[in-house]
C-alpha cells in the first residue's frame, strides 16, 4: 500500500486537473441561494451583542448588568461572574510558552487592555434590542495610561502584564552562517529604517456564530465554525468541560477569511456558553464596526535591517531587528507573522549570513493574528528595498543583481534561516524550483527592457517608474489531512474532507482532482468540507494548504478506492486484481464490465490522512509601472506584472482569481488601508469611509502569468501552495518603482502606506532640504570601500 | 449596528410635518433620502424621538428653470443627471453632481438632505456657496431665504432651527458662453473631498474675466468662496500663467485643518493645485 | 410596531415589524430571500443593493416603511426557473465571485446599469463598480462579465 500512496498524478489528454472548470459552487452563490451563517434558520432563537469596553487600559471598578438585564426583550446578560473559571485561549501556531502571560482569556476579568475587549454579552429576543440594552450597562474603569507604540512599550514603563514584568514576550530570532563576521569584512553594507502600518483583512462577511444547545442530549452544534474547526472544536469542547464527540462544528459557506476568520477568538467561547446558559439557540452575527475593532489585526512592524554585498552586488549579509506590534493579547497564531518576518526576509535569496530579530511588543490595541502572508508581506518590502538600493549604490542593474541572488536550482533544497526557538517549522527549505526562469519570464512578459527609458521621466506632469520584486510563498503545512471518500450505491462519489471552504473554489478543485482520480465525470462527485461530522481528523485551511494537503489525500484516497473496486471485480469475474482494467466508471475484464454501482454494494469508503512535513514553496517576480502626480502624490499603477510557478495548476481560472485579488489587497495594503489609533487607544478608523479599501476605480492593469514548470517533489500531485503570491512582492515592488519614479528627488518610500500625503511629503521635504544634503544623508547609512 | 428606538411618521403635507418638528421640540429629524441620516442612526450618533418622513409631502421635488435653476429639496442627484436643460441651463451643477457619491446613492440622495447635513467636504454645499444660491425654508413662524454662504455654521452645523425644513434651493440664472471648472481631489473616486475648487466666470466684450466666482471645500469647517482668488483673476485675460500664479497666491490665508486625511500644509498644497486645475479646464468649458 | 406592506420579486408581502427596521432587514426576514446580505450597515460597502421601482438602492439605508407599497426586485428575481440568467451565467465564465458575499449586491447594481444604459463602456461599468466592495476578486473579472452580459440587454 506504501507504494500506491507514492504514485504521483500523471496528466492525461481529458483530465480534470489543469482545466478551468466553472465553480460548483458559483450556481449558489450566483442565486443568492448561499447559506452563510446569517441564512441558517433555526426556532427560538436568541440574539447575542457583546459589550466591548470603550477604553483602552485599565482595571475595572464597576460592571452593573442589571439594568440591561430587566429591559423587556432581555433574557440574560453575561459576565465572567456567570463563567466561574474563565477559560484562556492557547496558541495554536508557534506554540511557546513565553506567550503563556499574555494569552487572552474569554471575557474580561480584571482589567481590560484594548477598545473592543468584550466585557459582557447581552442576550435578547432581536438584535436591536440587544443593542439598547448595552447603552444601560454600567462600566467603570480606573484609567491606566496607555501604550501604543512599540517604542512605549519597549520602555516596560508602563506593562501590560504586571505580574510578566515586561512588554516584550518574545524575540524570535533567524539564523544562519556568521553574520557578524560578514558584515565586519563586507566591502558595501547599507541600513534602513522601515514600517509597515497596521492593517487587517476585512473579509466582506463579518464574523458569525450560531450555538444550539440540545439539552437533553448534551449535545452542542456550532454553525459558523471555518479554517481550523478541528482544533477549536477540540479546545471549546475542553472550555465547556464536555467530551470532544459532543460538540460539532458545522462550515456553512464563508464570506472570505484571509487568515483572520476562523481562529479561536473570545466569541468562539462566549456565544456556546451563551446558548448552554440560557437554553435556547443564540446567534451572533458581528456588525462592521465590531469587526474593524474586534477581528485579527496585523502587519504593523517597524524595522531596522542591514544589508551586506561585494562589490558585484552579491548579497552576504542580512542583519537586523524588527519590531512587531501585536496588540493587547497573543492571539492564537499571534506569534506566526513575528517568526516568518524573521526566517522569511532573505525571501527567494541565497544569502549566507542571517541575523535578524523579530521583538513582540504588547500594546493596548486590538490583537493581531495572521493576514495573508504574514510576516512575507513585510518581509519582501524590507528585503526588496534594500536590494534595490544596493543595486543603485553599486551601479548594477535592478534585474542583474537579483538574478544574481535568486537561490539556483542546483542548491535545491535550500535551507531557509534557522530559527532559535524550535517548532516544527523552525527548520524549513524551499522544495526546488528554477528562479532564475521564472524571473527572466516576468520581466519578459513585463517588457521591463522596453520600459527602461521611462525611469524617472516626467510625462503630462508624472514621474514615471518601473521596479521589481521576487518572492516565494510557503504553503502546505503539516501534520495532515483527512479524507473520507464513499461510493454510493447509485454510483455517486461524495467526497468527505477536513479542509476548509472559504471562497477559495475547494469544493471544485476537490471535485476536478477526485473526477481524474476516479475516472468519472464532475457531476458525479459532490465534495463536502470542514465540519467536524464529515471525518475522524482533519485540520483545516491556512498557510495555503488545502490544495496539497486536501487534494493529496483526495488523490491517495482515489488510488485506494480504485484498488478496492477492483478487488470487488475482481471476485467477480473470478480472476486477479491486476487483471482488471477501469474505464469510465466500469470495471472490465475481458469484454465484461460492470459499472461502479453494481460494485458498490451498499457502499464502499476509503478513510485516510495525508501525511506531510514539508512546506511548498511556489514562487516568482513582481514588476510595477507606475506613474506618479508631484503635485498630489497620487500614485497611478499603469501595469503590474506577477509570474508564478505552483508546481502544478488545478483549475488556472481559480489560481487567477487568487492571484488578481491577492495583487488588489497588496494596492490596499500600500495605498489605501490603515488602522489609525490615537495617543489614547481609541480607535479613529471606524467605519469604512475612514478605513479604505480598493474599489474597482483604484488599480487597474494587471497581468498574471501562472505555471506548472517544476512540480513539488513531496506530494502526489506536485503541487505547491498558492494564493497568496499575488500578494507578497507588491510592497517592495511598488516602494521600488516609486522611488525609480521619484529618482529626481533621491526620496525613501520605507514606510507604508504610501498615501498621497505622504509621497507629497517626500517630494516636498527633499526639495527644502536640497538634493545635496539627502545625498550626505545616504552616505551615512551606505559604506563602500574600505 | 441596529437603528436606535423611534416613532415614525410620514405626513402629507408640509404644515404636518412643521407640527411634528414643533411637537417634537428639538429631538426629531427629517428622513429624505436618508443617505447622509440612516449611517448616523446606524452608529447611534443621532437619537431622535421622532423621524419625519418627507416621502408622501408633494411639490418638493420639481426642478425649475425660469433662467434661474430651482431645485425643490427632495430632487435627487439621479434626478439632476437625467435632466437634459440642465446640460445649458446649468452644466457646472450637472458636473458637480457627477462627483458625489456613487451610483446606488444618486438614486436616493436629495439636495435638501445634503445642505441640510452640511459635511463640510461635500460638493453640493460648496457649488451652493461658490454660485451664490439661495435657500428657501419654512418654519412654523413662516418662510424665509437664506444665502447660501450665510446658511453654513460649521461642520454638521447649519443656520436652521428645530422646527425649520428646506424647500428648495435657487441657483442664479446661467450665462451663456459662461465658463467653469470643478475639480476634487479625494483617495477614493466618490469618496468626501480632501480639498476641492469650483470656479465659473464669464468672458466680457474684452476677452477679460468677468463676475468671476471661486469656491473651495474639504478644508474643516465649511465651504468658503475665496475672494482673494476672485479679485486677482477678476478684469483678467484668463491665461495659464495668470492661472498658476493666482492658484497659490490665492491659498496662502485661507484656513485650513489637519485631520487623518491631510495635514494643513498638504491640504493647503492641494486647494492650490485642485484651483490650478479647475481654472485649466475652465478654457475648454462654454461654448 | 407597524404594519408594512411591501411587493418583492412580484410577491406581495405583509408583515408587522418594529419601525426602525430597514428594508435590507426586512426582506433578510421574509422565507427564501436571504440572498440579499447585509455587510456594513452604513451604507458604503454596497452588498446588500436592491432594485427599487427600478433603480438600484442601498437597502441598509432604507427603511421598511420608505418602501411601503413599492416595487423591489432582489437577487433571487434574476435567475428564471432554474436557469442563471446571462448576467449571472457571464458571472459564472469569467470567475467574477470567489466568497459570493458581495455578489447579490453586484449583480443587482449591474442589472440595473444594464437595463438603464445597455450600451455602457469599461469606463462606465468601473465607476459604477465603485459603489460596490468586493475583497476577492480584484475587480477585473466582473468588469469582463459584464461587458460580455451587455449584449444580452440591448
């Protein structure tokens, strides 16, 4: 049977896979007939509203419910005096325990530490009386000062965590080689200060729960439940002190996740408690401004990285340190971006000596988690920056010095940096690929030859730029997958997974991988995802796995569905297994077949898990043409151009929609969004007219190229990650074309977002202070010679 | 983000609805299009005791052209885009309106909502102040007219009393031959203006700038004309020098707010270059 | 409370509901008709637009009661007896919809541009867009769907 597993896809003249197949799921959604967790129906219900505190630090004095709980329409009101033991939520990823001070605990206790933090959940017959009821809560809190900056928390002046003694859990460290010794000998080394703001992922449902308790048989069911349900069905059935069979968690459809939806938030506990407590069904459906308070923030870092090169610009060196900003609380995977900054910001270089810190710091705003490509996003803005600038003070070109730096195919698996503290992940490499390839065609398909008059030129009042930006993008995480495929008695396949669907198109790409597997046509075979009933262990979607993880174990459990088939035929024609020859959904042997329904019987199912301890690594290039308004600083994207190999493409319609809409959120992420705080902890960006994101009018003119040219060598399919590439180079891409633009002006775009106010102030500031004087201030940071 | 707890109602006629404002003594609000009101209601920064709804009140809702332009305040900007004498009888409103909001809003939104919301970045107060318009009101005490630079007190803020509705708004007749610009800068097609310049100007027998009117908004309080603008450019030839250098000498005194869109000395910088414009493609505008 | 009366998809609808209840609630509260989705509540994000006697609206921003006695079309009109209509099924082709959140209100906007102005160009159909937010898809491949769907509206 080990053998069979290790059969890789081989394509075919009519497979599935590789086609653009139209979504199944597309004719729901297209009717209006989807059913996300505001549609489901259920009798009874209550609507819960939580009561988040208004201020940002402090120890609470006075909490009186009772108002609230006697407005007619009120059935109860929750505080942590109705929990008893109030539960806390644990890391999932980069579980260490020196996050163990600063984990959250359900429901606020003694102090609150962020605007947001929930401190009561209101509970009545409609949502809008619920919301009456919060106005007649009484809350007091002796006011603590408050930390916002990762320089205030830096100081341990003012902690968080008094009993923890400092602001800083955590210094997540990468390395590799002897960085001190390279940068002592280095003949070029420069520094940068960067910053990336504070951002999130809005997905455009906000999050939701509804808990039904069933009394009598002690049963609990959760709709709303995405990404990593196993995991949180296996931490609330603990919370509630139930056993893990009496709790399921149901997927219903999701309106986008991105890394931030799905998680083990507060909600997750209090909403099931809720429903225990009171005994009827209680719904949460969280409004938009909750979301822009509450939901997993992320991104903000400021940092300060060093390159060292030889003169020829071959990169010797990284060092440096990063400070990330990740909010009042550890969420449960609030310690994933700090470590991928760190062990991610060589990115797709071969870079020998690494010494980069990643410092958390606590402070009094909304907790952040993971949002696509975490911690890549940051890292390929700091990386590419640094590289473009070197490129410059060595006179070499933009595209030679990273063709000279790619990681070459021959160094394939090429170890990442190492990273201090040890978690599955702490070692990685990038599984193969031909870098240096897939550059060449971007800048091909770019025309960045063609383009290279217009650098810096000023036409019609804009300063024109072209820049670029290479990335690989870690997917597929471990441990496994599980799958539980039935043949029915009438021939259908339903095809059970622990992935998650969360606008991605799984339940085709499923289907398209299931239909080569089989042999049979799409309409045959219905996938179903992500609830906890469907298979023994699953876990989940995230870190761009379920292609690999989900497809992998769809395809092995294909290949063991077909030896069962045959075996079945076997019997029945009286003859051996190898005998047998499967076609179009019959079993043949010489001149007889029988179709899979007669095989059938009353159902034949496979259950399995795929293994895997590998990440994939797709990767590629970014180039940007960008043209620039002196006047405003507004920012036109003319064309921007992503390449990417994946190893092998599933459905290249839906891999092209991720691409365009990871490319849009990376133009949000450095134009348009940011989380603004004031010197209070209040939350200034609170709607969505202050809180920006694309709209069809903003970016236009962008062309993707995906590939399938080097198959990943650790799963059947070959497949890598993908999903969030579109995403990962657009910082460095775009600061690179910018400051190309405004090469005139000698300006730095190190801090994001770039906003029109912003680049003005760039412009502007470089003019008053003269060419001359930026020119010394390079000189500075940059040493050459020596 | 449930609307707060308010009676309802939806009079017939005007003196009903000035009954119920009076009534209410302070604490209701009229619903027209509702576009600028509901998200208020929606994030509880407004509790009124009673909502009066404007939709069953007739005669708002006409548009007038007797050489001067008059809007009955329930007219919606879709309404303004559709009307086909607005093309000569008063292009620069019909520009304007183009750049308000979005195209789900133009179906709802009404003039006397805006004016009456007074955003301090919206464009149709600013054109209301830049072409001199005059507002009429009627209030249990009876009816008036308001100019509109006089109707704007601050943000959010307007000269009307509790118990005071708009009816309408009139725009001075159009000249032929006249010229104007609108421009706007704003992160966001449809997006409040970060700053904003409206010009219009007549050419005399001379080929000079004449009865020259300039306007500028998104800058913190209210929509302002700026007279410096006005006397520099006006008995001019309009030429693009004349333009550029009346377009910064022009924002220099003018007050200007720092928010978390822009601070002053951007802002300053865009009315600058927003007027620059707006005067630039004024030369392609007439006949 | 107050009783409302509303015709939606060519159904007439009678309910009582407390007077604050916007439309967009309204029709979320009636069988079947949950296609219409509710994502901001303030009136910027666009999914939950209906057509309302014939031009697109945001219903968040209504109230039940405005729409007494009127005419509303929602998302679930467009589809005729089990077939997508050619709006939805160029939806379908060019992947215009990944999560699906904010394709009703999408598809309704677009319906009515089209219906209104069967003749738009790109430039057109982007500014309309850009009173709807979409997180997915990057806006490109609904621009595409409906420049093909416009044909159908002619």
């Amino acid at each position: 049977m080990g053998d069979i597993l290790r059969q890789t896809y081989q394509p075919k003249s009519n497979s599935f896979i590789g086609q653009p197949i139209e979504r199944v799921e597309d004719l729901r959604f297209l009717r209006g007939r989807g059913t996300y967790v505001a549609d489901v129906e259920v009798q009874n219900e209550l609507h819960a509203v939580i009561f988040r505190s208004p201020v940002a630090h402090g120890r609470i004095t006075h909490l009186d419910v009772g108002a609230a709980a006697s407005l007619p329409g009120v059935a109860a009101v929750i505080t942590c005096k109705d929990i008893g033991e109030v539960p806390i939520i644990p890391l999932r990823q980069q579980v260490f325990d020196e996050g163990i001070p600063y984990l959250q605990s359900v429901i606020a206790v003694d102090k609150v530490r962020y605007v947001g933090e929930p401190v009561a959940v209101v509970l009545a017959e409609t949502a809008a009386i619920a919301e009456d009821a919060l106005e007649l809560i009484e809350f007091d809190v002796e006011e603590l000062p408050v930390v916002v900056t990762t320089q205030a928390a830096a100081t341990d002046r003012q902690l968080l965590f008094e009993e923890s003694g400092t602001n800083c859990p955590i210094v997540m460290t990468a390395s590799k080689g002897d960085a001190e010794k390279a940068f002592a000998s280095a003949p070029y080394t420069r520094r940068e200060s960067f910053s990336v703001q504070r951002h999130f992922a809005l997905p455009m449902e906000t999050r939701g729960l509804l808990a039904v308790w069933d009394e009598a048989e002690e049963q609990l069911t959760v709709h709303g439940a995405t990404k990593v349900i196993f995991f949180n069905r296996a931490l609330l059935a603990k919370m509630l002190g139930l056993s893990n069979d009496r709790v399921e968690m149901i997927e219903v459809d999701v309106g986008g996740a991105f890394g931030a939806r799905g998680e083990f938030y507060p909600e997750d506990f209090l909403i099931p408690f809720a429903a225990r407590h009171t005994g009827r069904p209680v719904r949460w459906i969280e409004d938009r401004r909750e979301n822009l308070m509450a939901m997993n923030h992320a991104r903000e870092m400021d940092a300060e990285i060093e390159i060292a090169c030889e003169l020829d610009g071959t990169v010797i060196g990284l060092r440096g340190n990063i400070n990330v900003d990740i909010g009042a609380y550890v969420r449960t995977n609030g310690f994933t971006a700090p470590r991928n900054v760190a062990q991610f910001c060589s990115g797709p270089y071969d870079i020998a000596n690494i010494a980069l810190d990643a410092s958390v710091f606590m402070t009094n705003k909304t907790p952040a988690g993971t949002y696509r490509g975490p911690g890549r996003f940051e890292a390929s803005f700091f990386m590419e920056r640094l590289l473009h600038l070197a490129a410059q003070d060595l006179g070499i070109d933009q595209a030679e010095i990273r063709r000279k730096n790619l990681i070459p195919e021959a160094k394939m698996p090429f170890k990442m940096a190492r990273m201090a503290h040890v978690d599955p992940s702490s070692e990685t490499e990038c599984d193969g690929g031909a870098y240096g390839e897939v550059f060449d065609r971007c800048l091909e398909e770019f025309g960045w030859e063609e383009k290279q008059h217009l650098q810096g030129k000023l036409i019609d009042g804009r300063y024109h730029g072209i820049g670029l930006g290479c990335f690989v993008e870690g997917g597929a995480a471990g441990p496994r997958e599980g799958v539980r495929m039935r043949l029915e008695s009438d021939g259908s396949v339903i095809v059970n997974v622990g992935s998650s669907a969360v606008g991605q198109g799984l339940q085709t790409i499923l289907g398209q991988i299931a239909a080569d597997g089989l042999g049979l046509p799409m309409e045959r075979i219905s996938v179903r995802h992500g609830s906890t009933s469907l298979v023994k262990e699953g876990f989940g979607s995230f870190h761009s796995r379920s292609t690999v993880m989900g497809g992998s174990a769809v395809h092995n459990a294909c290949i063991e569905m077909m030896q069962r088939i045959r075996e079945k035929a076997a019997l029945r024609f009286g003859c051996s297994a190898e005998a047998i020859e499967i076609l179009d959904g019959k079993a043949r042997h010489k001149g007889a077949s029988l179709d899979f329904a007669a095989l059938a019987g009353e159902g034949l199912e496979v259950e399995l898990s795929f293994p895997n301890s590998k990440h994939t690594y797709s990767y590629g290039a970014h180039a940007a043409h960008v043209a620039v308004d002196p006047a405003t600083g507004h920012v036109e994207i003319l064309k921007y151009q992503t390449v990417e190999d994946v190893g092998r493409v599933i459905n290249p319609a839906t891999l092209h929609g991720q691409v365009l809409g990871s490319a849009c959120q990376g133009f949000g992420s450095v134009f348009l969004e940011e989380i603004i705080y004031d010197e209070n902890g209040q939350l200034l960006t609170g709607t969505l007219a202050d809180y920006l994101i694309p709209t069809s009018t903003d970016f236009r003119g962008v062309d993707s190229v995906s590939l399938g040219l080097r198959p990943c060598p650790n799963n059947p399919l070959g497949a890598k990650g993908a999903g969030e590439g579109g995403l990962i180079a657009v910082g460095g891409t775009l600061a690179n074309a910018i400051a190309a633009a405004l090469s005139s002006f000698d300006v730095k775009p190190h801090h994001l977002p770039l906003t029109p106010r912003r680049i003005w102030h760039l412009i502007n500031d470089s003019k008053k202070s003269g060419f001359a004087a930026q020119a010394q201030a390079n000189s500075t940071d940059a040493r050459t010679g020596q | 983000m449930k609307l707060p707890e308010f009676e309802y109602r939806s009079p017939a006629t005007l003196s009903e609805v000035i009954a119920l404002l009076v009534a209410a003594d302070g604490e209701a609000k009229l619903l027209s299009g509702g576009q600028s009101l509901m998200p208020m209601l929606a994030f509880r920064m407004a509790t009124p005791t009673v909502l009066v709804d404007l939709r069953k009140v007739e005669g708002l809702d006409a548009i007038e052209i007797n050489g001067d332009v008059r809007l009955g305040a329930r007219v919606r900007w879709c309404d303004i885009e559709k009307d086909q004498r607005l093309a000569t009888a008063h292009p620069l409103l019909q520009e304007a309106v183009r750049h308000i909001a979005h195209y789900q809003i133009r179906n709802s939104g009404t003039v006397g909502g805006s004016l009456a919301h007074a955003d301090p970045a919206a464009e149709f107060p600013a054109l209301a102040v830049a072409c001199g318009a005059v507002i009429s009101t009627v209030a249990a005490n009876g009816s008036r007219t308001v100019a509109a630079e006089d109707f704007f007190l601050g943000p959010l803020v307007t000269v009307l009393e509790p118990d005071e509705i708009i009816t309408g708004i009139t725009f001075p007749a159009w000249k032929a031959g006249r010229r104007f610009g609108f421009q706007e800068f704003a992160r966001r097609r449809g997006d409040f203006a970060i700053a904003g310049a409206i010009v219009h100007y007549d050419i005399d027998a001379g080929g000079r700038m004449a009865d020259v009117h300039v306007g500028a908004f998104g800058l913190g309080d209210t929509p302002i004309r700026l007279q410096v603008a006005e006397s520099l450019l006006d008995g001019q030839q309009p030429t693009a020098e004349l333009f550029e250098r009346v377009a910064t000498a022009a924002t220099e005194d003018v007050e200007i707010q720092d928010d978390i869109h822009a601070d002053a000395e951007y802002r300053r910088s865009l009315l600058g270059t927003m007027l620059m414009r707006a005067l630039q493609s004024s030369s392609r505008s007439g006949d | 409370m107050m009783q409302i009366g509303i015709t939606i998809n060519n159904v007439s609808y009678e309910r009582e509901v407390p007077a604050r209840t916007t439309l967009a609630d309204f029709i979320r509260g009636l069988p079947g008709l949950t296609g219409t989705h509710v994502a901001c509540e303030h009136g910027v994000c666009g999914a939950c637009t209906v057509v309302v006697d014939g031009a697109a609206v945001r219903s968040c921003l209504m109230l039940a009661a405005q729409a007494e006695g009127r005419q509303i079309e929602t998302v679930e009109s467009l589809a005729g007896d089990g077939e997508l209509s050619p709006l939805q099924s160029a939806f379908r082709k060019h992947h215009a919809l990944q999560c699906g959140f904010c394709t009703s209100g999408i598809l309704m906007t677009m319906h009515a541009l089209l219906r209104g102005e069967p003749d738009v160009d790109e430039e057109r159909v982007r500014e309309v867009l850009s009173g709807n937010l979409c997180r997915c898809t990057g806006y490109q491949p609904i621009v595409d769907a409906v420049m093909e769907a416009k044909q159908s509206y002619g």
